[in-house]
C-alpha cells in the first residue's frame, strides 16, 4: 500500500535575526491511509513545524513532502491552498473557530470553501456523529471548550479530506473533555477510516493513535514507518 | 455564505460599523448637497432670468454668464443706441449689486417703466410699484422666508429702504429698487451691468443679435432662450473646480476612513484570516470578503447618506427658503458610485495585506 503522505529528508529553516535556525533536519515519515498517527516530542523539537509543513501551511526549506501523491515542496502558494481546500482538515489547539458564526455556520464555512456547496446529508452525518444536532446555533462563545472542540473537529472532517491533522487538540481542554474528543478522532479513524496525525505532549493521549512518532531536535527518533 | 459572513462581521462590531457607515454617509451627503446646492443655486438664477422674458441680454465685453460676478462698467446711453435698432421693441438696463446683509442676494436696480416693457411688468401679491428713491420690491419667496410685510423697513446694502410691494418670484432678483438709487449707492452713476432687449417678434432675435454684434463689437450678446442650458458649473470655471475640490475632499473621507476601518478589522481578525487559509481560502477568497464587506459598508452607507441629504436639505431651505437645492438622480448616482469606489480603494490596500498573510503567523496571532 502507498503511504498517504510521506517525507523524504524534510528540512525546515527559519530566519531568526542572523541566524539559520533548523526546525526540521531531514524527516523520514510515511503515513499510510486509515493510520492514526501521534507525535510526541518535547516543546521546540518541531511537531507543530512538521504539521504546518506537511498540511501545506509552510513550505519545506528542502526534501520532499508527497501527500496522496502530491509534491507540496513543487507547488506555490496557489497550488498549496488547493491541496489544503480538498485534502486536509486542520484540528488546533485553540479550536481556531470563528467568533461571528455559530456552530453550524464554522462547519458550513468550511464546505463553502471547499466549493461544492452545503451538503446536508454530510453535514448531518458529521454533527450527529459528534453530538452537535442540538448545539449549532450557538456561537463559539455560547459553547463548552469541549464542545468547540467537537465543532472544529466537524470542520476539519466535513469535506472528507485525505488527512486530519490536529495540533495538540486537547491541550486546552480539562481531562474529561480530552477524553471525549479523543475518543471521536478515534472513531472517526476506526468507523470511517479517517487518516489521522495527532500532535499531543500527553501520552495517555498518544496512546490513542495506533502508531507513536516520537521527534527530538528536528529529527523523528522512533516510529517513522509503520514498517 | 460571504454575505452570512459579511452580516455577522459587522454586527460584531457595531461601534466601528456605525462610525464608518456615518463617515461614508457625510461623504454622500457632502457630495449631493454642494453639488445640489450650486446647480440648485445656478438652475434658479438661470430661470429667474429666463423669467424676465426678454429675448437678448446684453453685457460688457468678456462678462460671465453669471450676472453677479459682472460690475457695471456699461454707459448707460448704450440702451438709447439698442432701442433704436430695427425690431427691438424695447430695452431695460438693469444695475446689479450684491447684497450681503441678512444673507447673499442679488438686488436688481431698474427702471420700472423700461422693465415693465420688457418684462410685462410685476404681477403684485401686495403693495404698488417703486416710486421713492427708498423704495424696494422684494419676491414672494423673500417676503415668505424673511417674513418681511409691506411698509416694513428693509435694511440692505447699508441703507433702510421702504417695502413697497411684494411681488411675484421669477424675475429676474429677489430684490428691486430703483436704478437711481442704486446707482447711488454703489457709485455706479449712469453705469448698467445689463441691457434685457426685447424683440418686436421672438423669431427676430437672431437678426437683432447681429445688429447689436456690429453696434457693439466684443460685447456679450445672447439670446436668453439659452440662457438655461448655459448656466451650469462647467461654464464657471472657478465653480467646477470648486464642486471638484469637495468631492475630492468627500471621497478623501471616504477612502481613510475605509482604509482605517478595515486595516484594523484585518489587524483584528488576523487569527481568522489564518483559518479560512487553514481550510484552503485562496487569496482571492479573502480578498472577495474583505471587499464584499466594503461594500456593504458603503451601501448602509450611500442609503443613510440620501437620507442624511435629504434631511439637510429640508433644514436648509426651511432656515433659507429662497435657496434651490437639486438633488438630482443623476447625482444620486455618481455620489454612490463615488462611495463605492472610494471605499473599494480605501479597502483594497487591507484586503492585499489580509490575503499575503502567512497563515502559519496568522494563526499564531495573540
């Protein structure tokens, strides 16, 4: 089978000052459809860079990025937001939902977006899969953190994309509301095959995925492949 | 969904919604009542004097169009030498002055009898004709607006004159006195500013033009039949450019305003632009809600702004009844468009800013 995404000594640089500082020094990564996938890694090792990378929000200083065939280190900004619109889904710590629409309008945003309109079916599907039916009206605001988090979680996967990748998705969520919301990424990936990457601190939460990455100074350290 | 979109963003801030959709609305109403007002103001001249309805008007060489920007540099023995051209059946010299006691006006200094020929004479609401060097003639619109009343003193031009009647508007000024006086007054002895000529039949006036064209080389002469359609700011030079410098300044408004209002909403929803990249917004996406906001903004707008034009109109010509002001349709719509664009170049430069963002940084924004 074809890894969904992979990386081919993926290197990230950032500017800071005068100095060329390496968030990514050569990341190896194959992702496979259906996986759920954690990376785990001290604060600075480069989880959150290696997401924005591999979801097209920044791109690769160097090496390759395939994601379903795709090179994102060949496309262009353009090229990039394509790829964003019709295959990934971004879950974020901060739920990132936003604060003029309510629930239903955030997850609808996304489907317009996406350019095929709104889809009622899906859009049922989705809400009543994350325990939303009766709380859409409501605005970010109006909303439990867990429950903005099932929302952001509904954006993310309203438009079937290829991969979620969620960026420490309970790291603002108390202990019984990260339990919830991993149990959905979890469903999610089990009853409909949701290609997952999870970036979290918390290894109670890796544990929910089915492989853990670990990443240490730029560089996956264990778990690259599911090989 | 934008215009979903667009409606809770502005309700969001309502404060900062209503400032700007204020701003956009003076800018309107700026436009439509300066431009209302002087095309008012000229219309009303231009069909005062059509009023008069004589068929030539007469003036020194070069004068404006515009009677009152004109001085009285005319002998007053011209008119001897009009009347006795073939078809013209009479000529009435009229001194102008300006007024600017209680308010501008024009004040007309005539010979009742020559006017009278010309014009077929006043058609009087109340009170009898000039008789006294310290009579005045004032219009229907003037006695209504000054609430001024026969035999009641009128002081203008630094003198009380005696309200001897009150007559009919359309003729030419608002105010009538005799020529002798006015002459006085101004030191214009023996001087005219205007000769009103008319012909034996209206379809002589061409040949009369003519004739007078050899008497008086390099005068003004024309036919008041288009009168009108001459008095407009376009052939006031000073006029045109003053209309523009408003618009202009109008339109300044606008454009900061805009250009202030959405650089901060960018700035403030910075977090937002880094999700609707996130979901895969292109540029021109962010770009098409940020302007679509604009527009919306500038639509309230245009709408409070007509109302706003029309209320100013109402409370100006109840404080001064004998001013015109045209809020013309045609108007209406260049002062929308003026907005509009004025807005959408105002919004153009945040909505670039907002569309270039790194959406990485965007997201990262506190």
């Amino acid at each position: 089978m074809e890894p969904i995404l992979k990386t081919e000594n993926l290197w990230k640089i950032y500017r800071a000052g005068r100095l060329d500082v390496a968030a990514l020094r050569g990341v190896n990564v194959d992702v496979y459809p259906g996986e759920f996938v954690s990376v785990m890694g001290p604060s600075g090792c480069g989880k959150s860079t290696l997401l924005h990378v591999i979801g097209g929000l920044s791109q690769a200083s160097r090496g390759r990025v395939l994601l379903d065939g795709n090179d994102l280190a060949a496309l262009g900004d353009a090229g990039r937001t394509l790829l964003r619109r019709h295959k990934v889904g971004f879950v974020f710590q901060r739920f990132n939902l936003l604060p003029t629409l309510n629930a239903k309008g955030n997850i609808a945003l996304a489907q317009h977006i996406h350019g095929d309109g709104f889809d009622p079916h899906r859009f049922d599907v989705v809400t009543r899969m994350l325990g939303l039916t009766d709380r859409l009206d409501h605005r970010p605001s109006e909303l439990s953190g867990g429950e903005q988090q099932r929302v952001a979680i509904a954006r993310a996967i309203i438009n079937e994309p290829k991969i979620v990748l969620a960026d420490e998705p309970t790291g603002n969520l108390d202990t019984k509301n990260s339990e919830n919301v991993l149990g959905l990424l979890r469903q999610l990936n089990k009853d409909l095959g949701q290609t997952i990457v999870m970036i979290t601190h918390n290894p109670e939460a890796a544990a929910y995925g089915n492989r853990v990455l670990h990443m240490r100074d730029g560089l996956v350290v264990d778990g690259a492949s599911a090989n | 969904m934008i215009r979903h979109m667009i409606l809770r963003n502005v309700m969001y801030r309502p404060v900062r919604t209503c400032i700007t959709i204020i701003a956009v609305a003076i800018e309107v109403t700026l436009v439509l009542i300066v431009v209302g007002l002087t095309s008012g103001m000229l219309s009303d001249t231009a069909k005062r004097i059509e009023g008069i309805g004589a068929d030539i008007m007469v003036q020194p060489p070069s004068a404006s169009i515009f009677m009152a920007f004109s001085g009285a540099p005319m002998p007053i023995e011209i008119g001897q030498k009009l009347a006795q051209i073939k078809n013209v059946r009479a000529v009435a010299p009229v001194l102008l002055q300006f007024n600017s006691t209680n308010g501008l006006d024009i004040i007309y200094g005539i010979d009742p009898e020559s006017f009278r020929e010309v014009s077929g004479g006043f058609v009087f609401h109340d009170g009898r004709d000039l008789q006294n060097a310290n009579d005045i003639l004032v219009d229907d619109w003037y006695a209504k607006g000054r609430k001024v009343k026969v035999g009641e003193t009128l002081h203008v031009l630094g003198h009380d004159f005696n309200v001897a009647g009150i007559v009919e508007h359309g003729k030419g000024a608002r105010l009538f006195v005799l020529m002798s006086t006015l002459q006085e007054l101004s030191g214009a002895r023996d001087k005219a500013s205007v000769f009103f000529i008319r012909c034996d039949h209206p379809e002589q006036t061409a040949k009369v033009i003519g004739a007078i064209s050899q008497l008086l080389p390099h005068y003004e002469v024309r036919p008041l039949r288009d009168y009108l359609s001459l008095m407009t700011s376009s052939n006031l030079p000073g006029l045109q450019t003053f209309i523009h410098s408003m618009i202009m300044l109008a339109a300044g408004i606008g454009f900061l305003v805009i250009l202030l209002s959405m650089y901060t909403t960018i700035i403030e929803r910075t977090r937002e632009i880094g999700v609707l990249k996130s979901l895969g917004a292109s540029r021109g996406y962010i770009v098409r809600v940020i302007l679509s906001e604009t527009i919306a903004l500038c639509l309230a707008g245009i709408l409070l702004g007509v109302a706003m034009s029309y209320t100013v109109r109402w409370l100006f010509l109840t404080a001064f009844p004998t001013l015109t002001i045209v809020v013309a349709p045609s108007w209406l719509l260049r002062a929308a468009a003026i907005a509009i664009i004025g807005g959408l170049v105002g919004a153009s430069y945040p909505a670039w800013i907002a569309s270039r963002k790194d959406p990485v940084e965007a997201l990262a924004y506190e």
